[in-house]
C-alpha cells in the first residue's frame, strides 16, 4: 500500500509540467480544431471550405514556396557541408561554418527583412552593385517580396539548417568505407552513387522536410517584406482572426489553422522518422 | 582532389558573400547618410554616424518596446527552468519510459506553428480567462512553449552527462529534501546548460514577433515593424542591434554547450 502511494506521488511531480502542456499548447490546439470542424449556419464545413474555396491559392502558394526554398536550401547547405568536411584540416574552418550556421539558421523574423531589403530592394545595395556589372534584377522583373524574392530571403535560414543537419551525417561516413570502395576499383562517383548517398539519404530527406516545415510555419519576414499584403496562409488566418475583431468567419481562420498543423505535423514526424534512421549509422 | 578542394573553397566563400552582404547593406543604409543611388568609390566612406541609433535609444516608445521584451525574456527563461528542471530530473531518476515521454511532449511545439498556437490560445482563454490575452505576461507561457523544444534539449544533455543517482542519494541521505536538493545540489552542477537554455530562451523571445503581433504586445520585433515606415534607419539601426544580440546568445548557447559535453 505505502508503495504504491509514494509511486503515485512520484508521478504527481510531473503533473505541473503535464498541466502547462496541457493547458497551453493542447488546449489551444484542441480550440482550433474543434472550431475548424464547427459548421454552424454555414454551407459546407470550414475544414474543406479553407482548401477549396479562395484560399486553395493561398495553400498552394505558401507550400510552393516551401518546397522550392527547401529544395533550392538542402541543395546549397549540403554542398557547404560537404565542404566544411573536406576541408576538416583546415584549423577552425569548421567551428566558424557550424557556429554561423547556428546563428543564421536561428535568424529571420523582422531583421532578416531589412536586411534583404537593404540588399536587394529596388533601391538595395547588391542591387546596385549588380547594376553596375550590368546586372539588371529590377529590369528582369526581381521583386524582393515576390515568390523568388521571398526564396532568397528564406534561404538566409534554410542553407545553414541543412548543414547543421547534414555535418553530424557526413561525420558518421568512414574513411575506411571510401578506401575499401577505392581498393575494389570503385570511381569517386560510383563510391558517392553506391555508398555515401544511400547513407545520406535518410540524413537528406529529413533534412528536406524539416526545411519545409520551417518555411511553411514562417510569417514575420514575409510579412515585413511585403508590408503585410502577403498571400501566404498565415498571412490569412491573421486576416480572420487578429485582436477583438469577429469577421463573422472566424472559423474558416482556424479550419486553416488546423490545416497548417496537419501539414507541420506530417512533415516534423517524417523528419523525426528519418532521423532516427540516420542514427543508426553513428554508433 | 586538389580540384575538389578548390571546389570546396569557392562554394564556402560564395555562400559566405551571401550570408555578409545582406547584412553589411542593412548596415551601411542605417549608419551612412547617402543614398544608394548617390553611393559611389570616392564617398563610401563618408557621412557615417551612429545618430539614428542614439536617436532610437532615446525614444520612449523604443524604451518601453526594448523593457518588455527585456521583462518577458528573463520571465520566459525562470519559467522554463522552474518547470523543467525538477520535472526533468525526475525522469532521469525515473523509468526510461517517463524520460521517453518528456522527450516527445517537449518536440510537440514544432507541430504547431506560432500563427495556429496564437489563435488558439486566444480563441482559448477569451471568454475564460481574459487576463492573460490583456496581460503583455500572457506572452509568457506561450513563449516558453515555442522555445520548450530548444531548451529541453540543452537540458536533457546536462543532465545526461551528471552522475545523478548518486548526487541525490548523497545529498538525500544527508537530509536533504528533494526540492533542497534540486535547488542545491542539481541546479548547480547544471549551470552551463541552464545558462545555455536561458540564452536560448532570450534568443527566441527576443526575435518572436508572430505571437506578438496577433495578440497586439508591443514588443521590440513589433516596434521595429512599426518604426520601419516612419523612420527606416532608425528602425535597420536597431535590426542591426537585434541581429548582433541574437548572434552573441547563440555563440554563448553554442560555447557553454560544448562545456557542458567535454
């Protein structure tokens, strides 16, 4: 008996920090989806109302941007990885690619926007460098809060993601694994086809997802690039449902709320998956 | 591979003039008072002056921005680690399905974006308890639920490297009570890691600006958005600022978390 009270008070000790949880994050999300699915006076329910009605563009755009500052970011932050681990004997090379990395994927929000504002907005400093190598961005059409504006902008944080991700990775491959496809007359391409990317591969497609994810949860550069007129969907949601103002649609703000969760939520297990797979390789 | 290495550099340097640039742009057009259209060799160096940021400094309106945002920042990092620590140390002392358990509730935030968790919190608690909406302190929970994934890594790698059964049994056979010896005896050998998790508690309150904006708190990223169309090299002057803050705590978080593995 005595045993038994004392394990239940042990368990008590984790009650505060299951109650914050609870009461913070599950009960504001449980709030989202409960009024997503709440139909009320309208036709249809809010939850298919937010994917096809005026705001598929909306979704289709913000997971566009996603995919394609995702894509163009692995690719870019896997090459930079690869290098910062050829170049391992170079002294402290390592540690300043890393640690900027860390800072840079940790940058965004307001400061980031001024930045490529300052750098390439129509009156931006690389712009007119640009311009006098006869480099027109601005004649070619470039606009800072454009979709390929808004990709350059998100690559800032989502390169140095994929290289944080992908450093520990490259790490796990052994030398000893390159030297005996070498002594098996393997090429340099046949040992990176057959060897290191199937090994990568968890390590890279994880990497993806959680470039998009972090793309597709981003708001506040967008935001400030585009002095607020944006198509993205958190850019929407804000629409319906910013301060004390009833829209009288206020559901159909938290159906694409809870749509954005599904998706983040897809994408972040994906990424959790992988890299548990990935592991594997380090021991 | 001679070739692959020069391959290596000229990746390395041209993703490294991206990374500068936009950040010596953002500089040059806060503290140089020339146009870029007017920009040239023989005036790049000219006419620069700290003034806009002084300016800024003395606002009242950015003294109020930068003090709330410096008030939910040290609020947000006491929170997080009055909450976690103790619970933490527990499931470390626990069974290994307890520490499984904190491990994934702690990765659930990245699930839901600010944007979702700020309409629901406020759909949540309007009617209820409306104070924490009208409290700017209402930021505090949520802001310790955006930074909870960050800090309870760095957490959990202090802790993995302390002997702690042993710690506890010594101190709780000397006496002491568990929250003597959490206080005591844990909270000080856990110092680098607290302080890490405290500096990326700062970092992400100091940059949060989503939650912020839809809850209408007039925080610093929310200040900065404000002051861009009325003075834009003011408001780059203090971008610059937030940007070197936020790369010190991540160097500092970085630093103090290699000590904690070593």
């Amino acid at each position: 008996m005595a045993g038994s009270s004392k394990r239940r008070a042990r368990h008590l000790v984790f009650l505060p920090y299951v109650a914050f949880l609870a009461i913070f994050l599950g009960w504001p999300g449980l709030y989202v989806f409960r009024s997503a699915f709440a139909k009320g006076t309208a036709e249809r329910s809010p939850m298919i109302e937010a994917v096809t009605g005026q705001f598929r563009g909306s979704f289709i755009f913000s997971l566009q941007l996603s995919f394609v500052s995702a894509f163009i970011g692995s690719l870019i932050g896997a090459l930079v990885a690869i290098a910062v681990v050829r170049l391992d004997t170079v002294r402290g090379l390592r540690s300043t690619v890393v640690g900027y990395s860390a800072v840079a994927a940790n940058m965004g929000g307001i400061p980031l926007a001024f930045a490529f504002l300052a750098a390439f907005g129509m009156q931006g400093l690389a712009t007119r460098l640009l311009r006098e190598i006869n480099i027109d961005i601005i004649g070619w059409g470039f606009r800072i809060s454009d979709f390929w504006g808004i990709v350059l902008v998100y690559l800032y944080f989502q390169i140095p993601l994929m290289t944080l991700v992908l450093v520990p990775a490259l790490d796990g491959l052994r030398r000893t694994w390159a030297e005996a496809a070498q002594s098996l007359g393997a090429s340099s391409l046949q040992y990176w086809r057959l060897v290191a990317l199937p090994i990568l591969a968890p390590a890279l497609l994880g990497g993806l997802l959680l470039l998009v994810a972090n793309a597709f949860a981003a708001y506040a550069t967008a935001f400030a690039l585009s002095s607020g007129g944006s198509r993205l969907v958190p850019v929407q949601i804000r629409f319906f449902l910013q301060g004390d103002t009833i829209t009288g649609k206020t559901n159909l703000g938290y159906a694409l709320a809870a749509w954005m969760v599904i998706v983040t939520g897809l994408l972040v297990t994906g990424f959790q998956l992988l890299m548990r797979r990935a592991e594997r390789w380090r021991r | 591979m001679k070739i692959s290495r020069i391959g290596a550099w000229l990746t390395l340097v041209i993703v490294a003039v991206f990374y500068i640039v936009p950040m010596l742009a953002m500089a040059r057009f806060a503290f140089q008072r020339i146009p870029v259209i007017k920009l040239s060799l023989g005036n790049v160096f000219q006419k620069w002056t700290i003034q806009p940021l002084l300016d800024q400094f003395g606002s009242p309106d950015f003294q109020r921005a930068a003090t709330l945002s410096i008030m939910l920042a040290i609020a947000t990092a006491l929170v997080t680690i009055v909450l976690l620590l103790p619970t933490m140390a527990f499931a470390h002392l626990g069974s290994p399905r307890t520490r499984r358990f904190i491990e994934i509730s702690a990765v659930l935030p990245f699930v839901v974006p600010a944007i979702a968790l700020v309409v629901g919190f406020a759909g949540a608690f309007r009617d209820t308890l409306p104070i924490l909406i009208r409290s700017s302190f209402g930021l505090v929970p949520l802001y310790v639920i955006t930074a909870l994934p960050f800090t309870h890594r760095t957490l959990e790698s202090g802790l993995a490297t302390l002997d702690l059964r042993t710690l506890v049994n010594a101190s709780r056979s000397l006496g002491a009570s568990w929250w003597r010896t959490i206080a005591f005896v844990i909270a000080p050998n856990m110092r680098a890691s607290i302080a890490t998790a405290s500096f990326l508690a700062f970092t992400v309150v100091l940059g949060e600006f989503t939650i912020a904006s839809l809850l209408l708190k007039n925080t610093l990223p929310l200040y900065l958005s404000y002051a861009q169309g009325g003075n834009p090299q003011g408001a780059f002057a203090l971008g610059i600022v937030l940007v070197v803050i936020t790369t010190v705590f991540v160097a500092m978080s970085n630093r103090f978390g290699k000590k904690v593995h070593t």
